[in-house]
C-alpha cells in the first residue's frame, strides 16, 4: 500500500482489516473458559470420588440425569473452547490461505465429531444402551 500524505495514520488504516469481527469469537472464548471451571472441577471431584469403583458402578453414576447433563455440558463447552483456541493459533501462524483454510476446517470437523461421539456416548449410557 502506499502511504498518501494528506490521509492522517488513522485514514490510512480504514478498509485494512476487521473492526469488531472477531468480538463474538473473544467473548465465546471466555464464555466457556468460564463454564469450564466448574465444570472441570465437578469432574475432577466425581472421578477421584469414583476412582476405586468399578465399571459397573461407573455406568450407574453416568445413567443419573444431573450426572449426565453435566456430561454432556462439559463436552460441549470443552470442545468448542478448544476449536476456538486451535482456530486462532492457526489463523495467527499459519500465513499461507492453502494451509490455513483446510487445517481450519479440519479442526472444526474434528472438534464437532469428538463433540459429538462423546455426547452421544454418554446419551448411550444414560438410556441404557
């Protein structure tokens, strides 16, 4: 770009980049940053509670409806924080559009998939199946 010296810094700046597009992007980066500690912290609990049982016992505390809820909520919030941390550093570092769009698009992919098989793992388990 080359620089017109009747335009002021500010001016020349105007059209060069996105100006509140990635607000909503930082704010669910937080959201569930937030959702994750106590979450994270249930989980950590319910497993060193839990760590001496069995299998069997296992399944019996995941087929309870406030245990599975949390579950389910933990795996959405994990998930969908880390997709949106991973997008970011590959946005940031990853300079070239033919490495960028497709590892992007991959870690949503894979992120929406481990999403989705461990809700539905635990919706298995707590219907019986």
């Amino acid at each position: 770009m080359t620089r017109n010296p009747k335009r002021s810094p500010f001016d020349q700046t105007q059209g060069l980049g996105s100006a509140r597009g990635g607000v909503g992007h930082w704010w669910a980066q937080r959201v569930t940053a937030v959702a994750l500690v106590p979450l994270t912290l249930w989980f950590a609990a319910a497993l060193m509670s839990h760590a001496r049982s069995d299998y069997g016992a296992l399944v019996l505390w995941l087929r309870e409806p406030v245990t599975t809820v949390f579950m389910v909520l933990l795996l959405i919030a994990l998930f969908y924080h880390m997709a949106l941390g991973l997008r970011v550093a590959a946005e940031d570092y990853l300079h070239s559009e033919r490495v960028r769009i497709p590892t992007v698009i991959t870690i949503d992919l894979v992120s929406f998939a481990l999403a989705t098989t461990g809700v539905i793992a635990t919706l298995r388990i707590f219907l019986g199946g």
